[in-house]
C-alpha cells in the first residue's frame, strides 16, 4: 500500500526532557494497495520526538477510511534520520525520494469493519519520504514463509 498524507505546517512544542517534541497534524490525503483504496480523514498526525542522538522517533496515529466506507485505525512507530543528500534537499525546499533518509516504520491496523478484519492480523513496515507540507510512505505486509 501507497498512502499519502497532506500536513498542516509544523507545530514546534520545543525541548523537553526526553528530547523535541514537533507536532505534524494531517489534514488529508489518500491511500492505496492491492485490497483496499480510500482517503485519510483529517483526524490524525505525528507526535515526532527529535532525540539527542540526531534521530526522529515517529509516534503517527491516522484514521483511514475506504472508498467504501469502512474506518481503520492506524498506528505506528518509526525512526527517521535526516543526513546527507536528504538535509541537502529539504535545505532547498525539495522533497525527499525513498532511501534519502532511514525513515522506516511499522504500522499495525484495527478495524471492526469484517471486510477489512484480515487487516487485524497484518504485520507490515514502511518507508517513507516527505518534504515540505506533505510526507508519503511504502507499506509491506510481512508474509510467513
């Protein structure tokens, strides 16, 4: 699944003892793989904690809904690195292209909706990419076998 999220501009909430906290609310955008396909709603975002050590910890809560109605809720942690040819890009007001940055996660999903109740037991990680306004993830199920 491809899932694309429109940001509202940064809310800077500053140091605090465990790091920076920045806050990325959503305000839409889209969403689709192989079995499903909808929109985000305008309900969720990111809670970005910026650590000592240079690495973003991802704390994103999204609620997605399906182009035929049904609501899951996403979840997932994650970390991102920003160095090198992505600073360099984002310094220009650029978007950054998959593998620019470690920016990896691991979304888990919840939904009553019994269409979409396999989604329950999905195992999945992303990556992402972002630039100004926007940020854009790559989500795998991970299979046995």
């Amino acid at each position: 699944m491809t899932y694309h999220a429109d940001l509202k501009p940064v809310v800077e909430v500053g140091p605090g003892p465990l790091g920076s906290r920045n806050i990325f609310d959503v305000v839409g955008g889209t969403f689709e793989g192989p079995r499903l396909r909808g929109r985000l709603l305008p309900s969720g975002g990111d809670w970005l904690l910026n650590g000592p050590d240079g690495a973003g910890r991802l704390d994103v809560r999204a609620t997605l809904e399906t182009d035929d109605g049904a609501h899951i809720y996403m979840q997932y942690f994650g970390i991102v690195i920003v160095a090198g040819v992505a600073a360099e890009k984002l310094g220009r007001g650029e978007g950054t292209d998959y593998g620019d940055a470690v920016f990896m996660t691991n979304p888990r999903f919840e939904t009553g909706d019994p269409r979409y109740a396999w989604l329950n037991a999905v195992v999945a990680v992303g990556e992402g990419r972002f630039g100004p306004g926007w940020v854009e993830y790559r989500v795998y199920q991970a299979v046995n076998g």
